[in-house]
C-alpha cells in the first residue's frame, strides 16, 4: 500500500502536524483517490492541514487544483463559515521563534468566472457611491498572481507569512546574497520569493521537483547546495514585492469590455510561476477602508483563477440528506468521471424542485461543470430520467411536506440528522472548542445525548462508558469547561443557535441596538427598525427566537464567559477618548494580547484597522516594529502613538 515518503512524514514532524486522524497510508490513499465524502470532518480538516504544510515545504500531496477545487470545497459545502475558510493558510516550514508581523498579510479572496469578477466590481461601485466618488474615475490595477514563498521585508527583518498574523524571521536569504526584484529596494513589505521559470527548467529542473520545492530549500537553516546558491547569486531567484509587479492598469469598464486580453497580458508580465491575476483598487483609501476586510482577505482585492471545465456525466441515483433545518437536499451520486484533474462522483442538484423539474434520476445524462471552490455543479440536464422523490426523512422516516422547492422534515425534536447536525453546528460556531465534530457528536446521539445542554452534563464515566478513551474522555470535558471559560463575543454565541436568517453579522447587528437577554422580548417591529432587517426577516427572526428561548436559556445559565456588543445608543453617550476614531495595533504588546486590545477598542467605540490609511487616526505600537512601517504612518499624517502613551490616553496605566 502506498505511504507519505520518509520527507513528507519529516516535514510534517517539523511543522508539529503529526497526523492523528489518518494513518500516512491512508493519507496516501486519499490523495491518490480524491473522494473526501469518505472523510469525517476531522480527518478532512487533518487532510487539508496536512496537504496544505507538504504543499508550502516543496513537497505536495496533491495540486494545488485539487486541493481548491475538491478538499477545500468539500469543506466549504459542508461548513461554508468554517474556520479554517476564514483563515489565512499558514506558511510552516521556518524554524524558530514566531513574531508578530509588521502589518497582518491577508490571503486573497479568489473568483473563477468572470460574472465573479463583475459582483466584485458591482461591490466596488456601492461603496464608490456610498463615498460619494464617482466611480468611473476608480482605477483597477491587475497583477500576476505569483506561486511563490510568501514573505513580508521591513527594512530589517524578512519575515515568513506564518498565519497571517506572526511569522518567523528568514532574513539570513539576503545574507545567503538574495535581491529585491523591481526598484531592489529593501522595505516595501509583502511580497513574494520566486524563481525565474526559464532558469529553473535549464539549471534546476533536475535538483528540484518543482520551484516551491526550490522556493524551500533556500529558507531553511541548513546551509545552501551549490545549484541553489548559484541561483541565488545569478540573481534568478528574488524577493519580488508585489508593490514592485508590473501591472496593467484602467477602469472597470475597461477590465469588463477586454477582459481575456488583460488576463492573457498580466499572465505573460513575468518570468515567474503565475497562477492567477490579481485585481485591486487602486489609491483611494477612503473607499478601501469603507469596504474594510475580513480575518482572511481585504474587499477591495480579488484574484482570478480560470479554472472550468465541463463533462457529460450518467446519474446513478439521487441520494436524499437532511439538514440541521429539516431541508431534506437531493445529492446526486454520479458515475466517477475525471475532471479539473480529479475523480468527481457526485454533485448537489440543490432541491427537489429542481430534480422533479428537470428530470434527475438514475440514468440521467447530464452536463456537469466545475468552476470554484463548491462542489460540481450540474449545468444542464441532456437527457431526462423519470426522478424518485422521497415521501419519508432517510433519517427517522417521518413523512415530508413540501414548501415552495423544498422537501422538509417536521419532526424537529427526533430527527436524529437534525439533532446531530444542530449540536455539531453549535460546537462549530463557538469555535473555542475542539473535538466535537460530527462523528463524535452521531457516536454521543447513537447513547442518547440529544441537545447540547445535555452534553454539557456529560461525566468522564459516561464518556468513557460510550467507547470514549480515557484521554479522549478527558480531552472532551476539557473542551467544554474551555468553551464556558474563555471569552467569546456573545454575537458569536447566539450564532451557534443556528436561527434562521441570522447569520453572525445579523447577530452582531442585532445586538448593537438590543441586550442579549432581551431580544426574546422584540417585536417584528423593533426588528424592523433596525438598519438591514426586512419585514419577512424580521418577522422570522422574532419566530425562531420564540422557538429557540428554553433551550438558548438552559445552555446560557451554564455561564459562559461572553463579551457583550457595545450597544450604539451607549456609545454615543458616554463618549471615550477613541470614540469614533479609527486606530491600528502593531507590534507586541505588554499590555494584552492585540485581539484583546482590538475588541477593548471596539468596544468603547472605535474602528480598529488591519492596516495603516490615510483614514487611521492612531497607530498604537508595540515593541518590534519596522521603521518603514512608522515612516509610511507618518506621511500618511498619522498619530503614531506608543503603547504606553496609549494606555496614558485611556487612562489605563498601571
């Protein structure tokens, strides 16, 4: 049976990613199979961490099509908020100390169509218009997406991406005679180590298995071979910083009306490994920090990866699955077909209005296509079959009723597809608690445990008693006591509820106007009157929290330890030194954590940023921080304030 190589596991020892859920056969196996329905969510969040460390140590798995377009969709189908999607994916193969990066390096968000483009665009012209700047005047730079070893130079220190957040000091590759490519000036921050593509194929194509292979070997602490020196001092590989890329450049209008030419220009603008091309608005910080960022990528970017193909495919069946809401979703299960590299075997056909519509069922031929990170989707049906429409949830065999396109099972409180689903998903949004994924939470339902409050009243004995290990046991309790003890938003925590239209930016919005406690007391109009609630939603909002307030009391009486959202109305009347002011953390702090002093700030009423713009009114620094990134403050007109005169201001000092 295959295994990981001798490298691999080693690579893996050093990046502390040992696996636990999978077997390095089996790893093997998966990889060589590309079928993750197989996988529980452990072992399909194992897999990806594991693809991901071999991938960024020259090593891969898999492609990095495959992980996208398979692994990670399959992750993204099951838990679209999931997150290690809203993370950035951490580089790991540096040894030693991590420090806190000068400025956060975000992934970028990724699109695959060229509609994906234009809503990015569309997204772009709200906030040009919410700004008042006439859009038509914006201008879109486009540039190569390079494949290379992402890196961040102050001036002083080149630091790894790490998380995103701290990286690891690798600046013993400019010792080694590395340069900056573009201007060859030092500090201009994130950028990219990468190899020249015509060197490589003639020089080092038969040392190295590919460039990332390469890209590694000269980062890590060993002393260099002598065909990566050599690279080095021909001065084929650099440190390239994006700021640096040639680019196109020109409006939206014209990004839409030449579109696959601009695409085809920006692929052929360097000598580099290219996977994609990178938009992002040019200047204009009022309008970037309107648009602001998420924990993974800035709004105002966005790469382009062209990635779609299509196949003519025979249903072999449709499988019908209920979810944690009791929308029972039809599946269809395919004859394995290769496609985008992989072995595809089944697609959503997304309702039973739609599989009674068009026809799908065993021996349907249809036209499927892949473009993006979901999973295949089926593009049209060719040839029609006679569909089997379930009349009994595969889960508990109640019957089901139709509403609108959708197939539903009203058996709320016995479902076991529902229960099972409702606690794994709570588990899952607090995300200050591992272990409780879905297999562990069928294996406590099969023993019944059947709400989440009742798992919270689990005992080492009882675990143990359901098959549990010792340690295992005692890893689960200790999870939970971590969930009640450690501080999370409560926003967050009426997210794990699961209420219908109330995602956790509608949860947050809520509780900006209305105390926890108290919104089991609102009407559909107070709902209403809160900014970005319609009626219909409103009016669902006030029936689910009616449905949801025994069970939400019995888990909040547990006593969790949540940070209340700072209610509008308060802020505006007890008015703090940073009241209405946008600051920016940087460095490390002796005060606390950053995230703590970021949600602290929040909290008294200010909007902390991921980066500096000319927006900022105060960047707060730690110790550690590069003097290119003050200089850039400053001339931006910024406040530059340390941590100490910070804690003066709010009169916080010790």
């Amino acid at each position: 049976m295959p295994s990981l190589s001798n490298t691999q596991l080693e690579l893996l020892k050093e990046a502390d990613l040992e696996p636990i859920h999978l077997s390095p056969e089996l790893i093997a196996q998966i990889a060589t199979q590309a079928n993750p329905q197989q996988l529980s969510d452990e072992q399909l969040l194992e897999f990806l961490q594991i693809c991901n460390a071999l991938y960024r140590s020259g090593e891969p798995l898999i492609s990095d099509a495959e992980y996208d377009f398979i692994f990670l969709a399959e992750l993204q189908k099951r838990h679209p908020h999931h997150p290690y999607l809203e993370t950035v994916e951490p580089e790991v193969i540096a040894v030693g100390k991590t420090v806190a990066l000068p400025e956060p390096m975000l992934s970028t968000e990724k699109a695959y169509t060229r509609s994906s483009i234009e809503k990015w665009l569309s997204r772009l012209e709200k906030a040009a218009n919410e700004c008042d700047v006439d859009f038509s005047t914006l201008i879109i730079r486009a540039t190569p997406k390079l494949d290379g070893y992402a890196a961040y130079d102050d001036g002083k220190i080149l630091y790894t991406r790490g998380d995103g957040r701290k990286g690891t000091d690798i600046s013993r590759v400019f010792e080694r005679g590395l340069i900056v490519g573009g201007n060859g000036k030092r500090g201009q921050g994130a950028g990219e180590i990468v190899v020249s593509q015509t060197y490589f194929n003639t020089y080092l194509a038969e040392y190295f298995e590919n460039s990332r292979n390469f890209q590694a070997s000269i980062i890590k602490e060993k002393e260099l071979e002598q065909h990566a020196l050599e690279a080095i001092q021909n001065h084929a590989a650099v440190f390239y910083p994006f700021s640096q890329l040639p680019a196109w450049q020109g409006t939206a209008v014209e990004v839409l009306t030449d579109f696959d030419h601009v695409i085809e220009t920006v692929y052929k603008l360097v000598d580099y490994d290219v996977d994609g091309v990178v938009f992002e608005l040019v200047g204009n910080d009022r309008i970037k920090q309107h648009l602001g960022a998420t924990r993974h990528h800035h709004r105002w970017q966005i790469a382009y990866k062209n990635n779609v193909e299509t196949a003519e495919v025979v249903v072999l069946k449709v499988t019908p699955q209920t979810s944690r809401s009791g929308r029972v979703n039809p599946v269809a299960e395919l004859t394995p077909t290769k496609l985008s590299g992989a072995m595809i075997s089944r697609a959503t056909a997304h309702h039973y209005g739609m599989v009674k519509k068009l026809g799908i069922g065993a021996g349907t031929l249809i036209e499927l296509t892949r473009s993006g990170l979901v999973i295949p989707k089926i593009e049209r049906v060719i040839i029609p079959k006679e569909p089997q429409i379930p009349e009994h949830c595969p889960s508990c065999g109640s019957e089901l009723v139709w509403d609108s396109d959708y197939l539903y099972c009203l058996n709320t409180t016995k479902c076991s597809a529902q229960i099972e689903n409702t606690i794994e998903h709570f588990f899952r949004t607090l995300a200050n608690v591992d272990g409780f994924g879905l297999k562990t939470v069928e294996k406590l339902h099969a023993f019944g445990v059947n709400s989440i409050s009742a798992v919270y009243q689990l005992s080492i004995e009882q675990l143990q008693a359901m098959g549990f290990g010792d340690k295992t046991s005692q890893n689960l309790l200790d999870q939970l006591h971590r969930s009640r003890t450690e501080a999370i938003e409560d926003w967050r925590f009426l997210g794990a509820f699961g209420i219908y239209r109330m995602g956790l930016g509608n949860c947050e919005r809520l509780l900006q106007h209305h105390r926890l406690l108290d919104i089991f007391n609102l009407t559909v109009e107070d709902v209403m009157n809160i900014e970005g609630f319609a009626d219909k939603t409103s009016a669902a909002v006030v029936e689910c929290l009616a449905k949801i307030k025994t069970d939400f009391m019995q888990i909040y009486q547990l006593g969790f330890n949540l940070i209340p959202t700072p209610l509008i109305s308060e802020q505006q009347q007890n008015i703090s030194p940073i009241f209405g002011k946008t600051i920016v953390f940087t460095g490390t702090m002796v005060h606390g954590k950053r995230d703590d002093m970021s949600k602290e700030a929040k909290r008294l009423g200010a909007k902390v940023g991921a980066s500096v713009t000319g927006k900022t009114d105060f960047l707060v620094t730690g110790s550690d921080v590069g003097a290119a990134k003050i200089a850039a403050a400053t001339e931006k007109g910024v406040k530059v304030i340390s941590e100490e005169e910070y804690l003066a201001m709010m009169g916080m000092q010790e």
